[in-house]
C-alpha cells in the first residue's frame, strides 16, 4: 500500500519500526499513506502501539527505522515545534496558569503574529467551538466537555494543515462524546484538515472516520472504510474486534465457484465465502455477524446448507431482539432481529434452524 | 436533592432546621479531631508560644529600676535633667536609703548593669556604691552615739519604732515574725521610719538576724537627722526613754551643733560621675516600668532630650547587622534557587526508581552533623585548604595571595547554601513531580521551542514550588546561627549571633528579645509581603 511516489500523499509512514528498549518492536513494519483532507482512525486494543504511532508522526517519539514523511518532505530530523501539526491531547493539556484566550494565543505568539490579529483568530476559534463567552477564564473553572472544545480550537487556531487527536473523548461521559463525534468531524469536514485520530473505541472510529486502520500487536491489520471494515473484515482480528460477531471453527473440505465449503468441528456443513483460505484441508474460522442469521425457513434460500441450534436465552432490547443459541457446540451464538410487527420472539428451550446467505460467512485464518 | 424554592430555612426529617442538625453531627468531629491535636497543640503552646511571648514581654519590661530604687525614682522625677546640674541632695539621699537595701540584697549590680546597657560606665559607678553605702550618714550616727550611748543600742530603735503588738509577738518561740512599724513612728518620722523598715525586714530576710540585735546602719541615722530637722516636735508623739533621747537630739539639731553631711558629697566621694547629670539623666530615662529603650538601642537609636535620635556613628551596629542579614539570606536563597532548581527538574523527570536513588544523595546532608558539614567547609575553604591549593597547584592563583574564602561573607553563603539546599530542592521537586510532562509536549506541538515552552509553560507551573523553597530557605537563614558564627568571622556574621551574645555573654536579655522581635516582625512583613505579590495559595510544600 505504500508508495513514495504516490502524488495524493500528505501522510506516509513507509516501513517504520518502534522499539523503546531495544529488545521488542513496539510499531512492526507500518506502512500508511493518507491523502490530504482524510479523516483517518487508528483503532486498536489498548498498547497497541497507536499512541506510539502519533508521537512518532508529531516528533515526540523518534522511529527506530523507517521513514515518516509529510507533504512530500521527510520529518524525521524536523524537530515537533517546527512541524506545524496540531494536536489534540487526551487530558487536553490545557495550560493551568493560563486563560482560555491565552491558551488560544500561545500558538499564535510562539509565531510572532500582532496582537490585533491575534486576538482576530482567537475570537473567530472561540466562535468556531461555541465558547465566545469563555475567553477570561482558566480551564480548571471549566466542564470536561468545555475544556474538550478548547482544546479542539487550540490545535485549529493556527490553521494546521494536519491534527492528530489521541483519544481525545476517553474522559467523556456517553452523551458528550456521541455529540462531540459529530462536531469533530463536522469541524473536520468543514475546514478541509487532515485527522489522524487515535481510539480505542469502536463505535467512535466508525462513525467519525473516511478510513479506519485497525491496530494489533505494532501491526495494521486491516485499512479501509467503516462499511468495508465491518461488512468485509480480512482476518478473524478485524472482524473480532469489529462490531459483534459469531465464530465457528472447522475444516475447509472444498472451495468451488467463489464458495467454501467448511465442515465443523461436529461434522456439520455450511457453505463460506473464501477470504483468507486457498485450499481443502485448512483450519478456517468461520464469522457471521448477528443480523445476518437468518431462522424464518421461509426467507431461507433454498439449497443453503442450514445447521441446528437450540434457544437458550431471549434478550428484549426494545429495538431489537438478541438471542442466544446453542450452534454446532457454541453457547455464545448471537442473533439479532429487529423489533418488526411480524417477528417471532424465539422462547428458551425450542429448536430451530438457522441459516445465511453464503456471501454473509466468511472463511478466515484459523 | 435540596429544595431551592422553598423559602425559610431548610427542614431535616425531624423538623429541626437543616442548619442545626448538621452543626449537630459536625460538632462532635470537630471535638474528636480537636482531641487528636490537643497534645501538640499544648506542646507548641508551652514550647513556642509562651516562650515567644515572654520574649516579646522581656523586650519593654524595665521593672528593675523602679523596683531596687523605688523612692530614687519617685524623687528624682521632681529634677530637670536639662538644667545641666546635678539632682538636689533629697535625691541622693533617697538614694543611699534605696542603695543600702540594695546591696544588702545584692541586687545593686544588676540596676547597674541594667543602666550601663544604656550609659556606659554606670555598672561599675553602683558596684562601687554598693560597698560603700552603708558609711553614708556616717557622721549622724557618730554624733546621736556621742550624744548619747543608746542612740548605739538596737533597744533604742526598737523602742521609737517598732509596733508594740509586733513586740509581743517575738516574745514567743519560733521565728519572728516580719518587723512591723508602730504607727506613731510612722507618722512622726516618715523618713526614718521608712529607712528602719527596710533595714529591720532586710536583715530578718537576708542575714535570718533579728534587728533587736543589730544597730542600724548609717543611713538609718540620716533619715533621722532629716526628719527631726524637717519636725523638731516629732517627739511630742512618743513617751518615756523614746521621748526624752529624741527631744535632745531635735534640741541639738536646732541649736545648730549638730554637724551636717551631704548625701551628695558622700557620693560624690565615692565616685566623681555621681555628679554627672548624664547618670541621672539615664537613671529618670529609664525608671518608667515599662521602656522602648532596647528596642531603640535594637535600631541604634538613642533617646535624647528631642526624641529618639540616631546613635553617633561609631556606635551602630544593629543596622548594618540586619540589613547584612537579610541581603546574605537573600543571596543564600537564590544561589539555592539556582543550584536547585536543574536538580529538582532532572529528580522530577527521571524514573521513579532512578529518582528516589539520588533523592538519597540530596537528603545525605541530613544525616550528618550539621557541626561536621561546617567543619568540613571549613577545610575546603581555608587558606591552606583544599581549595586553594588546588588552585595554587593548577597556577590559577600564586602561592603567596591565596584566596580569603572563609571566615568572611562568602565563606557564610557557600556553606549555608549548602546546608539549606535540600530544603529548596525537596518544595521544588514535590511541585515539578505534579506537572504533567504533556504540558511541554503541548507547548511544543502548538510551535514553541524548547526554551519557550519551558519558560512559557512548564516554569510558570514550577513557581508555587520555587516559592515554596524560597520561604523556606530564607526563613532559615534569617535566623540562622550555628553556620555563620563558626564560619562568618567578623564579617559574615548574622544578627542571630548577636542576640546569642547579649544572651549568654552580655546578658542583655532585653535588647535579645528586642532584636528577636524585630527579626520576627520582619520575616511576617515578609512574609505578608509575599503573600499580597504572589499570594500564599501559590506555595505548594508538597
Ligand atoms: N515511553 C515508553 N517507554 C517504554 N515503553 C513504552 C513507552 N510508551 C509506550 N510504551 C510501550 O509501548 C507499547 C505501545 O504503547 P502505546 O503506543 O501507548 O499503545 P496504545 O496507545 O495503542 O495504547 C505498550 O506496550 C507500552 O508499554
Ligand atoms: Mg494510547
């Protein structure tokens, strides 16, 4: 995926390693390239190495190998004050013994700028994150929310052309964070930047981001739009850590017209869609999301391979219903189904069958 | 949740008001917590309050005076000291009655040395009075002997003066009782009786001696001769031998026969600077119970006929002492600020593990002797010490002017900055522990160098630590004693090794306590001082 000579490129990590002690790679072999104006996610389990990532890309942290390059250029010997990038901090970092207007201004005196315009820019931040009337205070007499919003307008207010946040919504409560999402990306879109936005958090890196890297063990796993993430995960990592999802293990006995057959571990067949498995004989793990099981024999497709399964708990969920089965030796299978007029509520103890269109299943590394 | 509308106060479950009920259950915290401290709280009471307060006490008290010459004082009040003369001879006689006591009592030198504090010379004038006291009057009491031989018996005195009821009561066994004056003495003869009064309890108290055994001394013969010319016709008030032996010798003072003595010249023999009217001017100063003197003296200042008045030159020494006081503690705290400062950063931004390990070495001077580290300083800087012939080996400097580093100003700041550091270190270092290295990172991502993100950003944060440690240091050095005196010489000495030496060697406690309080009074203007510039709330000890 990386490529130096790709023009579009504002971000490029090309094949950059981290290691803190010397003996274990932190950041293994990343490669990454972001157009301008993306809003990219880095999302990974905690000590993934993401925040490593951040600080490697703002100069706080310097690439053990590899090369990091912005617009073209590389930094790795640009020291952070030099490289004009914005950033966003999860504790905001607000400076304690400053106002907020005088927060807003530090970047912009740091860059010698008259007083007149200063004041110019800080007003028109402000303005931007809705905290006009905040300016005279210190950012302790403010709310977790408030501080978040100043420290957005912060890492704006000298117009960089790159922000990267490091996540930025982890002391929110629920509420806030879902509306700070959206002003986020609202802001993003709005003024043209470039993010590059660490989280932990799922939900958030699909609903804020153009791309989302899933981080594991130093490594992206897997790069692409939210959709594409969830509905079409490339290993079993990425569809675990993505969204809900049910596994099944078993054996590849065929693989014929883009269809793989794969026998469970109980001697059952059903029909997958081929992804990270090439021949018969493999161990594959198999992940079908919750909303794509289907039990009603009559949307069925006729001729799909179908498989047992026992109710053994029924959750309402007001919107929807969740269930779960017992499958091929598995407690844990989830179904979801939407609260419709004319759903059945399954009732513990009954015995269905279930099925899935062969496209929904997909056949992984074991 | 609390009712905001509700008007009136806000009622507990039970009805009472809110307010009440909960000063109720704070009440008896507060008297738990308040048992908790209450030991410490009685220790720093008698340790440091007390002790403190006397101080403050000790630095206007000045009832020494009016207590050992009590009616010196009363007389000498009718004398102008401007009118370039000696006080009238009442006044010296009232002395002698005064003076006598005294020095039977032994309390003489100490009036002196009291009044020397404040003119020099007066010590030795009453110590030398003081032996010779009890001869002033000497000629009255040859004259009442020859005149008659029971003028020499203490029967006779007894007779005129003491109470009859306090006669009967010797009578019995045990001790005897204080001596009581008979009124009819008292309103005959005020000045004799007086005279005899002290001298009988004088002697039932220092000597344990009955006065029906001892005769008078010569004072008491004076105040005699003094009332009997004042009042021939005392004698009409007593009867039998009394009467009679009064009546002659009123009847000799009358006729003019009996020869006269000054109580002035007898003092002036004794010493020619009694009649100095600068002693007297002194004494009529200083009789009030209550002085400002010590604390005149702890600004040398002087009193003087307009007022207080600046000490001639030669004889200043407390101004110069506080200001080389403050000045060198002031330079003691910022060259710990400086020293400190790079050492409690690297402490606060190192590893834990790393950082408690060289904690060790900043807290190593705690745990030697104050006594050894001065010492060791001493070494280090002397002439012949390690310094300097390192230097003269080097060739920096020749052999022949080696460098003055100790017993002077310089010799006190090196050694007590590095007495003091770890006080400046340890407020620092608690305060940088607690700003968040991000700051810095923020600072920088926001386009800032290295230096202005610290001077913009971290160093702010560290000031409460600063201030901290600067108090601190400075409220130690201000007062600090042991350093200076074994390392100061003349020149580096502090205003606390003063007041050590008016307490253990001049033992002018007076003018101790008045340049403790003044020390005092400056580190809380100081310190009041801080307060309004950087406010206290800033100081974080931790
Ligand atoms: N300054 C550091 N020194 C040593 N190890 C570090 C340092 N920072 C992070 N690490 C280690 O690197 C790994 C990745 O950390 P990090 O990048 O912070 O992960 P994430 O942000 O994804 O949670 C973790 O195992 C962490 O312990
Ligand atoms: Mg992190």
């Amino acid at each position: 995926m990386a490529d130096a000579s790709n023009v579009d490129a504002f971000v490029e990590f090309e094949r950059v390693q981290k290691s803190y002690d010397g003996e274990n790679l932190v950041v293994k072999d990343l490669n990454l390239t972001m157009p301008k104006g993306e809003f990219l996610t880095m999302l990974g389990p905690s000590g993934s190495g993401k925040t490593t990532c951040l600080m490697m890309l703002a100069g706080f942290e310097t690439a053990t190998h590899g090369d990091i390059r912005l617009d073209g250029t590389s930094i790795n010997n640009i020291p952070p004050h030099k490289r004009g990038i914005g950033m966003v901090f999860q504790n905001y970092a607000l400076f304690p013994h400053m106002t907020i207007a005088e927060n807003l201004s530090f970047p912009l005196e740091v860059r010698n700028m008259g007083k007149s315009e200063r004041e110019e820019k800080v007003k028109r931040a402000l303005d931007m994150v809705e905290m006009g009337a905040f300016g005279g205070r210190r950012p302790a007499q403010l709310s977790g929310g408030q501080q978040q919003r100043i420290a957005l307008a912060r890492a704006l207010v000298f117009e960089p052309e790159l922000v990267l946040m490091d996540e930025p919504l982890g002391a929110l409560d629920k509420q806030l964070r879902e509306k700070m999402q959206f002003e986020i990306t609202h802001l993003a879109h709005r003024l043209g930047i470039t993010v590059v936005y660490v989280t932990h958090d799922q939900t958030e890196a699909l609903t804020m981001s153009d791309r989302v890297a899933v981080f594991d063990d130093g490594r992206i796993q897997q790069i692409a739009p939210p959709d594409q993430l969830y509905e079409s995960p490339e290993n079993s990592f990425v569809a675990q850590f993505i969204g809900e999802n049910n596994t099944l293990e078993g054996t590849v006995k065929e693989i014929k017209n883009g269809i793989a057959l794969v026998q469970l571990d109980d001697g059952e067949l059903i029909d997958c869609k081929p992804v990270n498995v090439s021949q018969p004989g493999e161990r594959t793990r198999v992940s079908i999301r919750p909303e794509r099981v289907e039990y009603n024999k009559d949307r069925l497709q006729a001729g799909v391979h179908t498989l047992k399964a026992e109710v053994l708990e029924f959750i309402y969920m007001g919107d929807i219903f969740r269930t779960r089965l017992r499958v091929a030796g598995n407690d844990e299978f989830i179904i979801k189904t939407r609260n419709a007029p004319d759903q059945v509520r399954l009732q513990p103890g009954q015995q269905i069958e279930i099925g899935w269109l062969p496209e929904d299943c997909r056949a992984l590394d074991a | 949740m609390s009712d905001i509308t509700q008007s009136g106060p806000v009622l507990a479950a039970d009805g009472r008001p809110l307010k009440r009920s909960l000063a109720r259950a704070l009440r008896m915290q507060k008297i738990r917590a308040l048992m908790l401290i209450a030991p410490l709280l009685l220790f720093v009471l008698l340790t440091f309050i007390l002790p403190i307060a006397d101080m403050l006490f000790r630095s206007v008290e000045n009832r020494i005076v009016q207590d050992t010459l009590p009616q010196t004082v009363v007389a000498v009040q009718d004398w102008d000291a401007d009118s370039g003369e000696a006080p009238p001879d009442a006044v010296y006689e009232a002395l002698a009655y005064d003076l006598v006591v005294a020095a039977e009592r032994k309390q003489h030198t100490r009036v002196g040395t009291r009044l020397n504090y404040e003119t020099p010379g007066i010590s030795s004038l009453f110590r030398k009075a003081g032996r010779r006291v009890d001869e002033v009057g000497e000629g009255y009491l040859k004259q009442f002997a020859a005149l008659d031989p029971a003028w020499g018996e203490p029967q006779t005195f007894m007779s005129v003066f003491a109470d009859p009821e306090w006669l009967a009561s010797r009578a019995g066994a045990g001790d005897e009782p204080p001596f009581q004056l008979s009124e009819t003495a008292h309103d005959a003869l005020p000045k004799a009786s007086g005279a005899y009064m002290n001298f009988a309890r004088t002697i039932q108290e220092e000597d344990n001696d009955s006065p029906a055994e001892e005769e008078p001394w010569a004072p008491v013969y004076m105040a005699l001769h003094s009332d009997l010319a004042a009042n021939p016709q005392a004698a009409q008030a007593f009867s039998g031998d009394a009467q009679r032996l009064l009546q002659e010798a009123a009847a000799l003072i009358e006729s003019g026969q009996m020869e006269t003595e000054s109580a002035r010249d007898a003092f002036v023999k004794m010493d020619k600077d009694w009649a100095d009217p600068e002693v007297w001017r002194t004494l009529k100063t200083y009789a009030g119970k209550y002085t400002n003197g010590y604390f005149l003296n702890a600004a040398d200042l002087q009193k003087s006929p307009d007022g207080p008045e600046l000490r001639p030159e030669d004889e200043r020494i407390y101004g110069t002492l506080f200001l080389r006081t403050l000045i060198m503690s002031l330079a003691i705290t910022c060259s710990c600020i400086v020293l400190g400062y790079p050492v409690a950063w690297i402490l606060a931004n190192l590893p834990s593990r790393t950082a408690n390990m060289l904690m060790i070495l900043v807290l190593l001077p705690f745990w030697t002797s104050l006594l050894v580290r001065t010492s060791a300083w001493k070494v280090m800087l002397q002439q012949q010490g390690v310094i300097n012939d390192t230097l003269v080996w080097l060739g920096l400097v020749s052999d022949s002017d080696r460098l003055v580093m100790i017993n002077n100003q310089f010799g006190t700041i090196v050694a007590m900055t590095h007495i003091l550091l770890p006080f400046m270190i340890l407020p620092m270092y608690s305060v940088m522990q607690t700003i968040n290295p991000t700051y810095l990172r923020a600072a920088k991502s926001l386009g800032a160098t290295n230096w202005t993100a610290f001077w913009r950003v971290y160093f702010p944060q560290s000031v409460p630590g600063i201030g901290a440690g600067s108090i601190l240091v400075f409220i130690l050095a201000i007062g600090y004693y042991i350093t200076p005196e074994l390392v100061g010489g003349t020149k580096g000495v502090f205003i606390s090794n003063r007041i050590a030496f008016h307490i253990s060697q001049s033992l002018n406690w007076g003018l101790a306590a008045a340049l403790g309080t003044i020390l005092l009074v400056i580190v809380l203007a100081l310190y009041w001082a801080y307060d309004k510039i950087v406010g206290i709330d800033n100081v974080k000890l931790g």
